[in-house]
C-alpha cells in the first residue's frame, strides 16, 4: 500500500498520554492508515474507511 500522500494527524488528546500515541491518515480514498508517531517511518496498518469508522464507534462507546 502507498502511503507516500498521506497527511498525518494525531488526536488532540495526545499529549496526555505520556508519548502513547497513533497517527491517522484519512485522506487516501479507500484506506485509512495508522502508524506509531513515535516511529513514523515505521510500518503502518491499513483498514477499509468503513472498518475504522466502525472501530471509532466502538472506542467512543466505552468511554
């Protein structure tokens, strides 16, 4: 998978979290890429757009 084009964000809770944190890139049609942002040119996971929204939705309930 390319992920040369993706733009990076990470949450802006972030920093709360002691340097525990992931990067998302949604902006690739198709995938959505996640990576370490301690090791951003580390390997990354991808997921169907439809497969995170649902793993979001899931995170969001149980907090």
């Amino acid at each position: 998978m390319d992920l040369s084009n993706a733009r990076w964000r990470k949450s802006t809770r972030s920093g709360a979290s002691g340097g525990n944190c992931v990067e998302v890139a949604d902006n690739l049609p198709g995938v959505v890429g996640v990576r370490d942002s301690k090791n951003p040119n580390g390997p990354a996971l991808t997921f169907a757009p439809s497969a995170w929204r649902a793993f979001v939705a899931q995170v969001a309930d149980r907090t």
